[in-house]
C-alpha cells in the first residue's frame, strides 16, 4: 500500500463519521475491505479511538467557524442551533468543499432541514446564497466608458441577480445580518441583488414589477430598444409617456453599466440618449 493509500483511509476515518463507527466497532474487518498491507492494518487498529475524534470533532469546528463567517443572518437567526445543525450537515457531506461551496451546500442543506421559524427562514437562505454568488462567482468585467445605445444587447453579470420574495428581504436581510431579532409580516417583493464596485459588499435594492421585467430581460438575447418597446407593450403604455419612460430605462441600465453590474453587446460607440 502506498502512503497516499494510507492517507486516503486515515482521511476518511477523520471526516465520515459512520465509517470510524464501523472501525473502531471491528478494524480488522473493516480494514480488510481496503487495499492495506496487514502491517498498516495492525497500526490503524492501534489507533486512539479518542484521540480520532478529537481530531474529527476539531476538522468540523473549523468548518463550522468557516461556514458561520460566511452566513452572518442565518448564524443569528439560528444562534444556539446554528453549530449541531451544520454538524450534522458535515456528517452529510464527509469532505470539505470549498469555503464558499461550503456555505452555499450548507444553505440547500438548512433549507431541507424543516426549519420553520421565523417564517421568512426560506427567503433569508436564498439571501445568503445569492449573496455569496454575486460577491464571489467570477465575472471580469470590463464596463468603463460604455455608453446605452438602441442596438445594444444588455447582459446582467454574474455580480447582479433579481430575485422574488414572500417578505420585505431589501429591508429585513441587511437588519438580520447586523444581528437584529426583527418579526416581520409578509410582503412580496422583488430584489435588485449586486456587488459593489470594487468592494466586498452587497446592495438589496427593491424594486418593482415592471424593472424586474426589464432587468430579466437583460440576457444579451434582445437590443436595448426591443426589450423597451416589449415592456411599453406589456403595461399598454400610451405614446405620450412612451418618451419619459424610455429615458427612465436608459438612465437604470446605464446605472448597472457604470457599476459593473450589466456588460453591453453589439456596438456601443455612439451615445443614444443626452
């Protein structure tokens, strides 16, 4: 047997807890169903059984201190909860994934799990988990003197998500991040979700059902003056209005431009609107 034989072995008797049941419960037969030498069988049955889970215990709590970093409104939400439930998530998912991997898998974890109170719990996991993605999902984007055109073909990037809500999420996620106990009723909401400019930070921004028909429309499939025409339509908007309404959404996009949260397709050398 190899070292990085032994290793994988030791590896798994560290972070799958069944496994090091069955071990330390029969090692001779359990080692017997690995590829090791009846050398390095002898010296893992000799091993501390309690020293093993110390060790074991101590790889989940750095997980677990990783994790609860990453997710500040689920860790204050759950408080005392927060640290067996993501043990048990680790008995789920035996090897560490990558740390914001680990938050997000630990998020679908906690979002099958029955949680029930508060009872916006659904929407503030979903908070979690968008929020990592705009923060860290690698978009290079290069957005600096891009101008909207009508042939343009707007594209929110990866640091940019709508998303829809059961509660007031713009208001209620920034409050329990901070570590607020907030009661709230339900409010059905809409959420422009981006990253900061060069920053390491987030903005919930609420929006209403016309922009988050526009900003979904944003794929880099239609120019800017079809996507325009197509939300006029669909609010049977007049053609007295058609005018300031064209300007309100030039004025948005172009504000998702200029913050690196949309790149612009086609040609974009002459400016549309003054």
């Amino acid at each position: 047997m190899t070292l990085l034989g032994m290793q994988t072995v030791l590896a798994r008797l560290y972070t799958d807890r069944l496994f090091r049941a069955a071990f330390f419960a029969d090692p001779m037969a359990t080692c017997a169903r690995s590829e090791l030498t009846e050398v390095e069988r002898h010296q893992l049955a000799a091993l501390d059984r309690l020293q093993v889970e110390r060790y074991a215990w101590s790889l989940q709590c750095k997980r677990l201190h990783l994790v609860r970093a990453l997710l500040p409104a689920t860790a204050h939400t759950l408080a005392e909860q927060f640290a067996p439930l993501s043990h048990k998530y680790c008995d789920t998912q035996p090897s560490a994934l990558e740390y914001v991997d680990e938050a997000i898998a630990f998020t679908t974890f906690l979002s099958v799990a029955g949680l029930t109170e508060p009872a916006y719990m659904a929407d503030l996991l979903t908070c979690e988990r968008l929020r990592l993605e705009v923060l860290y999902e690698f978009a290079d984007v290069s957005t600096q003197d891009m101008d909207i055109t009508p042939e343009a073909h707007p594209q929110l990037t990866a640091h940019a998500r709508v998303a829809a809500f059961q509660y007031d999420m713009a208001t209620l996620y920034p409050l329990v991040a901070d570590g607020a106990r907030v009661e709230a009723r339900p409010d059905p909401s809409l959420v422009l979700i981006g990253k900061v400019r060069d920053q390491l930070r987030v903005k919930w921004k609420r929006i209403n059902a016309t922009t988050a028909q526009l900003l979904r429309l944003c794929t880099g499939t239609r120019t800017v003056q079809a996507m325009i025409d197509e939300v006029a339509t669909g609010i049977r908007l007049h053609a007295e209005a058609k005018h300031a309404f064209t300007a309100e959404c030039v004025m948005l996009l172009q504000s998702l431009v200029d913050s690196a949260l949309m790149t612009l397709g086609a040609d974009t050398s002459r400016p549309w609107w003054p």
